[in-house]
C-alpha cells in the first residue's frame, strides 16, 4: 500500500467546514440534515489528481475509510 500521511491530513482538511445534502445522497425524500464536515467522493478525488498518484490517492482513501475517518 502506498498510503501518505500528508495526503491523508490534505483529504480531512478538505472536509473540514464543509457540509453535504442528505437529499444529494439519499434523495429528493430525505429529510435528514446535512452531513457536516464532509465531501462527496469524486470532489476529493478531483482536486487530488492534480497533485498526486493514483494509487497513492486509492490507498489513502481505503485507509481512511477503513479507519472511520470516511464514510
């Protein structure tokens, strides 16, 4: 695994302060509330492509998410 502990800081900076609709996830019917501190998968990977490699983005990603930081 190639997993970089500067880039895994970079993806929680990125969500921190920021906020996803739940009706963005779950649907026009959902009326729960926004998620805080959160970002949708692909804008992460968007801005990350820029700056790093693939499979070091890939395996930064499954470590958080593995870890609880992602969902």
């Amino acid at each position: 695994m190639a997993i970089s502990e500067k880039l895994c800081w970079e993806v929680l900076r990125c969500c921190k302060g920021q906020k996803v609709s739940a009706k963005w996830l779950k649907g026009e019917h959902c009326n729960d509330p926004s998620l805080e501190n959160a970002l949708p998968l692909f804008v992460l990977e968007r801005d990350l492509v820029l700056r790093h490699a693939k499979q070091q983005i890939e395996d930064s990603l499954y470590f958080l998410e593995k870890r609880g930081y992602l969902h």
